[in-house]
C-alpha cells in the first residue's frame, strides 16, 4: 500500500466520557506547494500538408496536502461485555486510471498503476510518498477492559492531495491556436491510509485494544 505514511497529525480524540463521543477534527493543511506549469500534448493528427495538435495547459497551480482522523468505529463495554466487530476498511486510493493520469500530469509525472509524488513532497516533509490502487482489507477489532466501564474509539488516517490551477485546452491547426477550454480546475486524490489508533475512556483504564486483519 502507501509505502511510507506521512503522519504529522496529533492523536485523535479520546471520548469525553462514557458514551460521550466527539465529532472527528477537521481535515488540517499540512503544506501547500507550487508546482511549475505544464504543456500536455493530447492528441496529434497528421492531415495532407498540416498538422492538428491538441495541447492542454496547465498553469497557477499549487498541491495542498491535507491530513484528518476518520472514525471507524466506537463502543462502550464492561468486564463482562467485550466488544469484538469486522469492519471492511479501505486502503490506498479510490481513483480511476484517466484520473490518476490527469491528477499525475499536473506534478509532471507520467503514471501507470503507482503514483509517486514523493519528488513534490520531500524538500517540505523529508518524506517520499507512493501511493497505491485501493484495496479493501477486513478487519476485527476487539476491545475488552478491567474497569466497571470504558468507552473506546477507533480512527483511521486519511490523506488527501489537491492539485489547483487553471487549464486550458487550445486546438492548433497550420500555427493557429483556437482554444476549447479555459477554466480552473481542482484534482483531489484521497488515500485511506493503512495508519490506524484506538482512544479510550477514561485514560487511565488497563484496556487491550487490538485489530487483526482477516
């Protein structure tokens, strides 16, 4: 999957008390980064004495990364009520190939089934990042405590990348340009990363909380 996780997000949440849960905190920037322009040739025709180039351009962009907790799941148990779920968790990115390409050709990177965007990152982050196809994985969490009652949650990471700019498309036939689009343009790419943690109440409880992929 995403073979080195960026993680730069305080832990979640614990809950308030018991069956008290708070909301998931909002998504946080990470980091904004610019990213130089880009010319694409699309598609090259070659008639009887000229020639037709569709090229799309890409320019003012920028690459937001941004980080947020997901809530998995949560219970409220005693000693003689352990808890024990199987959830299906998604991991890696949920994207289709034409939308990867586009997401990919505004870093300058040519994909076919990995995106690395490491190149982008790692001035900022001191990270590189290769992000893979999503996969779903079952997973069982059991929580069980010592103490009259605990309240638990589980989170999952997720990542997101956006790629801001303008595009525009211009048609160039013999040398003269005439353009078929002109407009700006956001390209988000979500991970659902394989980074995941438990909270509890109250803090001080000798509970186990484990997770076994199926």
């Amino acid at each position: 999957m995403t073979t080195s996780t960026i993680k730069l997000l305080p832990d979640p949440p614990a809950p308030n008390g018991i069956n008290d849960f708070p909301l998931p905190p909002p998504a946080k920037v990470i980091l904004k980064v610019p990213l130089p322009d880009q010319t694409i040739v699309i598609k090259e025709i070659q008639m009887v004495g000229f020639k037709i180039i569709w090229e799309k351009r890409l320019t003012n962009q920028q690459l937001e990364f941004k980080q947020q907790w997901v809530r998995v799941n949560s219970c409220t148990i005693t000693p003689d009520t352990p808890f024990s779920q199987e959830d299906s968790v998604s991991i890696g990115v949920a994207l289709s190939v034409g939308a990867r390409e586009e997401f990919s050709a505004s870093l300058g990177l040519k994909v076919a089934s990995f995106i690395d965007i490491g190149a982008k990152l790692t001035l900022e982050l001191s990270a590189e990042v290769t992000l893979a196809e999503v996969v779903t994985k079952k997973k069982t969490f059991n929580a069980k405590t010592q103490v009259p009652r605990a309240s638990f949650m589980w989170w999952q990471l997720k990542s997101t990348y956006t790629v801001t700019g303008h595009r525009t498309v211009v048609i160039k036939i013999d040398g003269n340009e005439q353009i078929a689009e002109n407009a700006d343009f956001s390209n988000p790419l979500v991970c659902d990363e394989d980074v995941s943690m438990s909270t509890q109440f109250p803090a001080s409880a000798k509970a186990e909380f484990t997770v076994f992929d199926i």
